[in-house]
C-alpha cells in the first residue's frame, strides 16, 4: 500500500478502499478487517484495546491478579470499593455495555 493511497483514503479523494486494501490495514493494525466496516466488530476491538492498555499498567495487573480466587461476594466488594474510588477522583464509574468475553 503507498503513501498517495493512504493518503487518498484519508483526505476522502477515495472512499471505497477495495478487501484487499482493508486486509493490508487490518494486517497492519492488528485488527480484524471486519472492524473497519462493521460498527459491532470495531466496538468488540476497540474494548479490546482498551483492555489491553489497561493491563499494560503493572499497579493494575498487580491487582487484577491479587483478586484471583476470591468468592463472588469479595469480588462485588472490591467492586464497589472501586467504583467509589472513581467517583472520588473525578473518574467515568460507566461499565461498557457490553460484556468483553476473550474467550471468543
């Protein structure tokens, strides 16, 4: 893929990139190509993404990984201790609307 195509799909001169210019974006990416054309696969990505940014952070890891075999009622506990925290700091306390199941 050049520059110029890039280009014109930027700027809008080409709106229509064929399959095979969405695979080479998707392979680029890392992404399915179905996200570029399908708003429910770029939702699933991009919370995907998100995820993954957020276990990049050692302190969350550190965490999530601290919760590991704790009953179900401990775990709504720390829940909601959490969410508390956010609305302290000014943080969304929003979860997303749909599940993010990785086992996909």
């Amino acid at each position: 893929m050049t520059a110029t195509a890039i280009q014109q799909l930027r700027t809008g001169a080409q709106r229509n990139p064929t399959r095979h210019t969405l695979k080479d974006l998707a392979d680029f990416f890392g992404v399915p190509a179905g996200c570029f054309v399908d708003s429910a696969a770029a939702e699933r990505t991009k919370a995907e993404m998100d995820l993954l940014a957020a276990v990049r952070d050692r302190d969350v890891r550190k965490t999530a990984l601290r919760t590991d075999g704790l009953s179900v009622d401990s775990l709504k506990m720390l829940s909601t201790v959490i969410e508390q925290a956010r609305k302290l700091e000014g943080l969304t306390t929003e979860v997303p609307t749909q599940e993010l199941d990785l086992d996909d």
